[in-house]
C-alpha cells in the first residue's frame, strides 16, 4: 500500500471469544471471478466480493483493459464480459498494488494478448521474484522483461502462444493459474503437472466458466480454442481470514466461535488438519456446496494444544495460514517441528523469519533453518514486533496478543486492509482487545 499512513496495533489479554462471524469473502476466488468475468460473454454477477484493496486492484486493472466494472453495493460487481478478444491495451502501467496473485495471474491472461501491457506493484510486490512465471510463459512463446526477475513486467503483446507440458518445480496454485489463463490463448494443450496438489479454484472456476478442462488433485489440462460463458459467483467467505480466528479461539480459554458459510476446498483447509492434529476442537457443520465450491459453518472451542511434527503433506494446502499456525506453536505445550515451508521466504515478507524473529522478541526459543523451523512452545510475554508491513504476521501477532502476559505491540499494519478490511472492529466485537494507533 504505497504512501498509507502508518498505523500501529496494541493487542492485550481480554475474555473468551464468543459469537458468530461472518468474515470477508474470498480473496483467490474474488480475484479469479473478476478476470474470467471480464473474458467471458456476458454478464457476471459476483456476490460475497471480497472489498479488500488487493481485489480493487485488480477490478481497476480490468476496467483500465476496458471492460466495465459495477458496484451496486458493497460486497457485489456486476462485470460486462469483453469476450476472450475483447480486452483493450492501456497507455499507462497497470498497478496490482500489493497483490501477488493479481500480478502473477495477469502476467498469464495478458501474455496472449494483442497489446503491450505494463504490470507494476507497491513496494514489497516490487521485491517479490517472478521468474518462476515469467520462465514458462516464455516456454509458451510470451516475451515478458523483468528487472532482473522483479516487477514491473513489461508483457509484449502480438505474441503466438502455444501449448506446453509443464512439471512445476516448486508447487503453485499461482504459477499453475498463470499458464492455464495463457493456455486459453495459445494453440494446442497446455498440461501442468504439480509436486504436490494445491488449490484448483482456477480449473473449477474455468469449468463453471464453461471451458473444457480435465483436471484431478496435481494435474490441469486444456485447450485453446474455447469461449467462457458468464455465470453468477457466490464467493465462499476466506478460509484464511478464518484462519485467525480458527487458531484465537483454539488458544484463549472458554472460548467458542461460529464462522459463517467459510470456503472448504480440500486444497486451502490445510490448518484445519493441522490444528486437528495438535489437539483443536473444531468441527464442520451445514456443509453444502456453493458455485461448485464445498462450503461449511466452522464451529471451534478452545483446546489444550499439543506440538506436532508438521506433514509435509499439509503444506502446500496450508502455505498461507502458516503465521497463523506458528502462533498455535508457541503456545503449544511441547515442540513443533515445520519443514517444506521456503516459499515463505517469498511472500509479502520473508514469514518465516518474521514469525522467527518475533516469536522469540516474545520469549518463545525458536531454531530457523532455510525451509523450517523448530518452535518450542512455551510462555508467550508482552513486547514490540516488526510485522515488517505483512498483514499475515500483524494479524498473527494480534492473536499472540490475547495470550501473553504483557501487551503485544505491533508495528506497520496499515496493509491488513489488503485482504481483511475491517479486521479490527470484527476482531474486538468477539472478545479481542485490540487498539489501533495512528
């Protein structure tokens, strides 16, 4: 978030958590609706949107690629589809803001385009590596320079793309989307093979969107030469932003939460088994499918925790939510151990040496090592943490907060709103006691 005012939060022990929320919608899929919206033919309705500032990031990239955009209502767009052909070159750069995926996915829907096209981003998108996109749209046949790997991307258009076989090195839902947004452009197949499944709202999505794609857990594949079709998208509410409360509620006695028609998917509930295998009370209720995604109410009580040696299984479908669960850690009684997670060192900040860095300003003894780290459970005490302008870890450390003998403070926090726009006010009316300071 280039130029915020700075804002600072003070997180203290307050009573259990108790009540029923509803959190924001889903930022993956929110993003997703909104691209294949624009590309389809006609009008997309997207219900439960989800209004943080990474999503209207991308909503004001698509209508800057001249497709228009309503909002009738907070919550709500109403997207008039160009057509597969139909988008419009801008002059000017096309800002994703702070959004990884915003950037990560256009990189790959803009690729087959007939026009130049800019992509650039706040100062930490502006740090983080995109080789690992840029590479095999190159593969495709896509031009794209990069300041040495880093945005901004100068995306050439005029390009002939065609299909490719692609074994992922690292596993991504990210990189995956990208080359399957090139693929509706190029000639032929374009197949990803994955090391470890992750998330597959981009191949539902697709397939609701009315595209043939054949996919199963690690694998998508489909071809050009098809149309999507404008559908309605009821947009689950973000398993991520639950995530928070999943683990608050997990720690601090006498708690029990309700959270509201979450997203299920069986490749983003990582934490939910996670946390299962530490000890947490959290079951499942109403389960029912919305707009070809399992949907369900979380219901979670508090829980004495136990650590665990984390399934490497479990990573992939848990890569976001990891400050959350180091948090759990720390309060676990024994040691945790969490290995597989270098991706971590790539995302808005490097988490894992932020939630390292800060567990231990916290009093909890933690063993970093380059893809991992082993944390002691113990104690938590009141200090000062550098949430290094990450929203994850601000939030993170809100809930380390509830927990420590002493008031958390956390600094540079203004990017919560990022992806979890009225965090604060959602979090104290269910028991935190959160201050913010401007």
């Amino acid at each position: 978030m280039s130029g915020a005012s700075r804002i600072d939060w003070r997180s203290r022990a307050g009573g259990p958590l108790r009540g029923e929320l509803t959190v924001p919608g889903d930022k993956s899929v929110s993003h997703r609706a909104l691209m294949l919206g624009s590309i389809a033919q006609g009008t997309t309705r997207i219900r439960g949107f989800l209004e943080g500032e990474d999503t209207r990031a991308t909503a004001a990239v698509m209508a800057q690629l001249g497709v228009r955009i309503e909002a009738p209502s907070d919550g709500e767009r109403i997207v008039h589809g160009v057509g597969l052909d139909g988008l419009r070159g801008s002059p000017q750069p096309l800002d994703c803001g702070n959004a990884g995926t915003g950037m990560r996915l256009l990189a790959g829907l803009l690729a087959g385009q007939r026009f130049d096209s800019t992509l650039i981003g706040d100062a930490s998108l502006s740090r983080r590596p995109m080789r690992r996109v840029t590479e095999p749209l190159a593969r495709m046949g896509a031009r794209i320079d990069t300041r040495d790997g880093l945005p901004p991307l100068i995306i050439h258009g005029g390009r002939r793309l065609h299909g490719i076989r692609y074994e992922l090195p690292v596993a991504s839902a990210q990189v995956k989307s990208a080359l399957l947004l090139a693929g509706l452009y190029a000639e032929g197949v374009t197949e990803v093979i994955e090391p470890h499944p992750t998330r597959d709202y981009t191949e539902r999505m697709l397939a609701a969107f009315g595209w043939p794609i054949d996919f199963s857990p690690g694998h998508a594949r489909l071809e050009g030469g098809h149309a999507l079709h404008a559908v309605d998208v009821d947009v689950p509410a973000d398993f991520s932003s639950a995530a928070f409360f999943l683990v608050a509620a997990s720690l601090v006695p006498g708690s029990e939460l309700r959270l509201r028609a979450v997203g299920l998917n069986p490749r983003r509930i990582g934490l939910l088994h996670a946390l299962r295998l530490m000890g947490a009370d959290i079951r499942i209720e109403h389960e029912r499918s919305s707009g070809g995604e399992p949907v369900g109410d979380l219901v979670v009580r508090h829980a004495p925790l136990r650590g665990i040696e984390l399934p490497e299984a479990l990573v992939p479908d848990m890569i976001d939510e990891f400050p959350a669960f180091f948090i759990a850690a720390a309060v676990a009684r024994g040691t945790t151990v969490v290995r597989g997670v270098a991706e971590l060192r790539v995302k808005e900040s490097d988490r894992l040496a932020a939630m390292a860095a800060g567990l231990r300003a916290l009093g909890i003894a933690v063993e970093e090592s380059p893809d991992g780290a082993v944390i002691h459970g113990g104690a938590l005490h009141g200090g000062r943490i550098d949430s290094r302008g990450d929203h994850r870890i601000a939030m993170s450390f809100a809930i380390a907060g509830l927990v420590a003998d002493g008031e958390v403070s956390i600094e540079d926090c203004a990017n919560v709103a990022t992806s979890f726009p009225g965090f604060v006010d959602l979090a104290n009316g269910c028991g935190f006691a959160l201050q913010t300071c401007v």
